[in-house]
C-alpha cells in the first residue's frame, strides 16, 4: 500500500505533457477591455475568429480558442549520398485566455504535431500525435544525435533535426504568448 500511495504521488513528476502559461499584469485595464482585446488577437493572429474561438464566455470571462502555426527544420539525411531534407511541423493547440480586471492568464496546451518530411522532391506525412510522444523520446534524440553514443550514425542528422525542432516549437509558443501581451498592454487609439 506504501508503494502505491507512492507510485501514485510520484506519476504528476514523470508527465510530459506540455503547457505553455503565464500570468501577466495589464494595469489600466479593465476586464471589459481585455476582453475585446483577447478576442481581437485572437481574429488577427489565427485569421478568422467564428472557426477559431470555441469559447466566449463573458460571465466568467473565459475565451478559448484553436490555435495554429508551423515549424520547420532542414537537414542533410546521413548515408552515401547526402540529401536535403525537411521536417515540418504543423502544429495545432488549445489557447485559453482567462481574464480579470488588470490581469490576464494565458494557457497554450493539447499540442497536436501533424509532421511531415520532404526529402528531396518527395513528400510524406506522418500520423498526427501528441507534442507529449516527441518529448517523450528527448533523451534518445539527445542519444542519437551524438556520433560517439548513436547505435546508428546514419540517424544522427536526423535525431538533431528532432531536437531543434523542438526548440523551435518551444520558441514559437513562447512568441505566440508574447504577441498575445503585447496587444493585451496597447492602448486603443480613440478615434
């Protein structure tokens, strides 16, 4: 019984999954107007508000919305002929934009990669997974993308690719909750 109250404490640890968030002061700001802010970037940024936000709730000041944006990594494939390749990820997510007077809450979850690799002219997709199955093979990216502990040398071009287009996945959430603060902290012209 000790064993699994522990396992059961431990298993939180071990997640990967991944969510992006921050809280961020907008003094000056009242609900209202953060608000119709959320909204308004939502519209810009993704294009067409009516097929991206899912949620408007104006009692608990909640709009939730589907988000969208692409990576891309190139490398060289490793063998006796080096071709240029291309990974690219298109990536869909969940953005939930909590709101209060002078303040607002941001969460970017539910990564969803839909990966697909160029290789010369070619072009193959791969089944969409979750971002959490990518993280989950970090370490053997890591493993793998080292020519002195690869198993396979011919893998390591690749397993590099993985990784930094992880890094970059990771760079463009965190650019994405940027762009959201910046319109969340302009001022409106009144015109």
């Amino acid at each position: 019984m000790k064993y699994l109250l522990l396992l059961l404490i431990c298993i939180p640890l071990f997640s990967f999954s991944q969510e992006y968030s921050g809280i961020v002061d907008v003094p000056g700001k009242n609900i209202t107007q953060l608000h119709s802010s959320a909204k308004e970037w939502l519209a810009l940024t993704f294009k067409s508000a009516n097929s991206i936000i899912q949620l408007d709730d104006t009692t608990s000041h909640k709009v939730v919305g589907n988000g969208n944006c692409s990576v891309n990594e190139s490398y060289y494939s490793s063998g006796l002929v080096e071709i240029p390749c291309n990974r690219i990820w298109n990536i869909d997510f969940i953005i939930l934009i909590a709101l209060k007077d002078n303040k607002y809450k941001a969460t970017i979850s539910d990564l969803i990669i839909n990966d697909a690799s160029q290789v010369g002219s070619g072009f193959t997709k791969i089944e969409p997974k979750p971002y959490s199955n990518y993280l989950d093979q970090k370490d053997f990216y890591k493993n793998e993308s080292n020519p002195e502990t690869a198993k396979y040398k011919n893998t390591c071009n690749i397993s590099k690719a993985y990784l930094n287009i992880m890094d970059k996945t990771d760079a463009q959430m965190n650019l994405i909750l940027q762009s959201l603060e910046t319109k969340m902290k302009s001022v409106d012209a009144n015109w």
